[in-house]
C-alpha cells in the first residue's frame, strides 16, 4: 500500500508580513473584505499549519498540493508557504509536490495589487502595490524560481522525473506557444508540467493547467492587462491552447500500466462538473455564477477519458466532491478538494491498493490560533459602528468558516446572483410558504425560515457530506424527503424556480460518496467506506 495526501487551495497570507513604507503594523486583511470572498485570509497560515500536523500523523510522507498555496502570489508570500513546508519536510520527511493555481503567478510579468489591510485601531488602509512593489503579484518565471523546490524540479532521490518536453528540466526547454484567440498575437510561455517517481511504484503526474493567452491585438506583453485571465479557462482552455498535454497524459497513462505503475494526477481545475453535476441548471437558474460557469464541459471530460488516466484530483472552486465519467474510449474519477480556507475545510488522504484506492477526507475543524485575527475584527467592528459578527466569537474553524458562509450567501451570492424576487421572497418566507407555493401540503413543516434553507443549500453545494457536521440530522432528512416530493414545475415563475433550486439539492445530496470511500480498480466503481 501506497499512502499519499492531498492538500489544495492553502491561499497562504502572512499576516506577520510589514510592507516596507506602508506604516502598517502587519498584514491583517479586513472583515470586511473577508466577508465577501469565497476564501478567509488571516487565518491561511494556521489552517495550512493544522493541515500538515493531520498528514504528519497519518503518517504520510507525499503530499500533492492541487495549486493556489499562496493567496495572490506576492513575494513575501511565498516565502512564508515555503518556510512552512520546509519545517514540516525537515521535521517529518513531508515532502510537497504542487502544481500551479490560477492565485501563485500571473503571466509574463505578474500583475498589480490592491487590498486593504487593518491599522491598530481597525481603519483600513488601502495598499498599493503600484506603492509598495513587493506587493503584486510575480510573473509565472520568478514565481516558479522560488517554487522550483516543490517537484518542478528533479531531486536525486527520485527514481523518475520528466517534463512533457523531455528529460531536460531547464525552464527554457519547457516552454509552448500561447496564441491570441485570433491567432494575431504570439509569446512563449513555461509548462511547468511534470512526472516523477518519488517512491518505488508510484507516478505523481502535476498538470499546469493554467492558460494565460493573449489578448488579441496584445502589444505591449509586460503589460497583464494584455493577457486573458486563466481563473474561468480551466480545462475547456488547456483542450483549446494546450493539446499537448492530452498526448503526454495518454503516453505517460500508457506507460504506467506497462510498467506496473499506480498512477495519480492532479492540476488546479477540476475536469468534471464538481457541483453535483448540475452546474447546467445552475446557469440556466441564476446565469453564469462564479463557480457554475467554470464547470467543464462534456469535451473535455471526453478528450480527459480518452487519455487513459483514470484517477485525478483538482481544487480551484474550494469544494468537495466526487465524480465519474465513462464513455467508449475510458473512464475516469475527479476527486475534488476541500480548501483549509473555504467552506467545509479538509484534506484528502489517499491509500493506493492493488485492487482499489481508499480515499479519506480529514476535517480541519479544529485549527490551532483560528482565531488570531479576531480581536482585530471586533476592533474594525467597533470603529464603524456595527455590531460584533458572529464569525469573530466562532468556537472553532469549522464553525467560523460556516458563519463566514452565511455572510458570503447574503452578502454575495443573494445580493449579486439571485433574482430579486427570490431574494424577497427568501427573506420574508417561511418552510411552509415554500411548501404552499409548491403545492405541498404545509401541515407540520418544520417551524424555520426560509434563508436557512437557502444557507444549507449552499452548505451542500460546497461541502457535500462535510456539511453535515453543520445541519442537523431532522432537517437533512426533512431536506431529503422535500426533494424527493417536489414537484417537476415548468415556467419561469417562483414555484418553478425554487423547484429547480430543489431538483439541484436534491443532486448536492445524493451525490456520490464524497467523504470517506473507496474505487475499485479497473471499473473505478465508487463506494462508501
């Protein structure tokens, strides 16, 4: 047996990081930019500090790191995620292997930054990096400078390493060319792919997905305005602008069977629908949201088949979940992984048998110093005048993760995605308005308001089974029984809406095992442990 880990999304912020001539204390981002993103940032550090400690006591001396390790790519950083990951190598023989995330390096030259940051007395200040340049983002070659040490580059204990251009690992011989849409436009750009063998038996395949093209017209390329934004590409543009990591990932699959090897790939994006597999009804409900319009599409989970490589593992949209393809040509699973820093925090732990793979999601509830960046958060409370968030007086991390959740759907995700007369209707209603709406019987509906619903709602659409730690276990079931009663309602009206917003619970809940659960080898068939 082969054990491995896997960690993704760490988005590591130094909060101990002075920025030179800004006059901060520290780099503590606000609240108030917290509230409204999908990630926190000041409690990244002791988040991927307690992901370690849980691999160290599996444990587990590989860990594949699915991309995004620090939150913007600035120098100071990387610097802090690469500290880390040397204590824990030299402390427990850990040794991290990453591919990029579209948060570690922007194209050629990098790109500028602005964020807030807490002052003692919880004014937010405003930094620059047009002012205070070790606060941008690096370009994709300085970044994987600093970077080279997590499996881009060879070690000498490893029994094999190659690029998809070859054996050579100077970044100069591992380059392709990025085109403009248009195909006007043209530059080199590094593929930071790589396979190695860092045990006897296994083949780690990291597959740089991200695909920064230009712009059509693009002329000045220093400039990141002239690139387009891999963070929506994914797989949809590797399929475009990168073929050729489809025949070296069929090559290298082909290979490792012949050879005996246990095969396991990872890249950023997911190559499946991560999202129950109703990403599609998503769209067609509230257009084109932040994670459903960077679902891949039945191309590229075909061309992904079609390779041979069976078992991938992505991050990216900070989710848990497990999903299969098949067609004629292959058969694949995408294990999607929970961010230490996003709804539903957790890692993976992977047993790689002869006959099956068991797979083990470990919580990160419990994280040590989660709450160091609390005292500053009631202090930006308290000098705007508002009363003190419920996240700032959380037990523990999961549960201020939950509550960052509720801030995120009513603040974000109700406010910019949901049509206005469901969002009035959510916060005014009750269960049983629901079930009236519906044509449901009302008698005995569970005494609560809607907008808890629509809470758990995105509890289950993120975390999948994780999220149960949060909802109680009457209420999934009352969840269940709803979904599986309501009716099929045709129209662009409320009660055919909310019955979509239903048929895709109903998806979250049954989708398949995604905590603890095992694949059988070679028909890669899912079950729960």
């Amino acid at each position: 047996m082969i054990r491995i880990a896997v960690i993704a999304d760490p988005h590591v912020h130094d909060c101990a990081w002075i920025p030179d001539g800004s006059g901060l204390p520290g780099a503590i981002r606000s609240f108030t930019e917290t509230a409204a993103s999908t990630r926190v940032f000041n409690e990244s550090i002791p988040a991927f500090r307690a992901a370690l400690d849980r691999v160290a006591e599996a444990g587990v001396k590989t860990v594949l790191l699915v991309g995004d390790l620090t939150d913007d790519g600035q120098r100071p950083n990387i610097r802090a995620a690469l500290a880390l990951v040397a204590e824990y190598r030299e402390r427990h023989g850990i040794r991290v292997l990453m591919t990029p995330g579209n948060h570690d390096f922007y194209a050629l030259a990098g790109r500028p930054q602005d964020k807030s940051f807490l002052m003692t007395d919880g004014t937010p200040l405003l930094l620059r990096s047009a002012d205070c340049p070790e606060a941008a983002t690096l370009g994709t070659a300085e970044a994987l400078a600093m970077l080279s040490g997590l499996g881009f580059m060879p070690e000498a204990g490893d029994l094999h390493w190659e690029s998809p251009f070859g054996t050579d690992p100077a970044w100069e011989a591992r380059s392709y060319e990025a085109v403009s849409p248009d195909g006007g436009t043209r530059c080199r750009m590094i593929d930071s792919s790589y396979l190695v063998e860092p045990v006897e038996g296994l083949w780690v395949l990291a597959i740089d997905a991200n695909v920064c093209v230009p712009r059509d017209g693009a002329g000045d390329l220093a400039d990141p305005g002239e690139f387009h934004d891999p963070t929506d590409g994914g797989w949809r543009a590797v399929l475009a602008h990168r073929a050729h990591l489809f025949s070296w990932m069929a090559d290298v699959a082909t290979r490792a069977k012949a050879k005996g090897k246990r095969l396991v790939a990872f890249s950023h994006y997911p190559a499946l629908d991560p999202l129950g597999g109703v990403s599609s009804e998503e769209v067609a409900l509230f257009g084109p949201t932040g994670l459903a319009r960077r679902a891949p599409t039945a191309a590229v989970a075909d061309a992904f088949a079609a390779t041979g490589v069976s078992l991938h593992f992505s991050g990216h949209l900070h989710v848990n979940d497990t999903a299969r393809h098949e067609t004629g040509a292959g058969r694949f699973v995408n294990i999607a992984v929970p961010s230490p820093v996003g709804y539903g925090p957790g890692l993976k732990i992977v047993d790689l048998y002869a006959d099956r793979s068991e797979i083990r999601t470990l919580s990160l509830r419990q994280v040590p110093g989660h709450d160091a960046a609390f005292a500053a958060y009631r202090t930006e409370a308290a000098r705007e005048g508002a009363a003190e968030l419920a996240a700032s007086s959380a037990p523990d991390h999961g549960t201020f993760l939950s509550r960052h959740l509720v801030n995120l759907v009513h603040g974000r995700y109700l406010a910019r995605e949901w049509p206005r007369d469901m969002v009035e209707f959510v916060r005014t209603a009750t269960v049983a308005d629901l079930l009236e709406a519906l044509g449901l019987a009302a008698a005995g509906a569970p005494a609560f308001g809607l907008n808890e619903l629509v809470e758990d709602w995105y509890r289950l659409r993120k975390a999948g089974e994780l999220s149960h730690a949060d909802i109680a276990s009457d209420r999934l079931a009352f969840y269940r029984d709803l979904c599986a009663r309501a009716p099929h309602i045709e129209g662009d009206g409320l009660p055919a809406r909310f019955s979509t917003l239903l048929r895709m619970m109903r998806a979250y809940l049954e989708r398949p095992p995604n905590r603890d659960f095992s694949l059988s080898l070679p028909d890669l068939v899912v079950r729960a442990l």
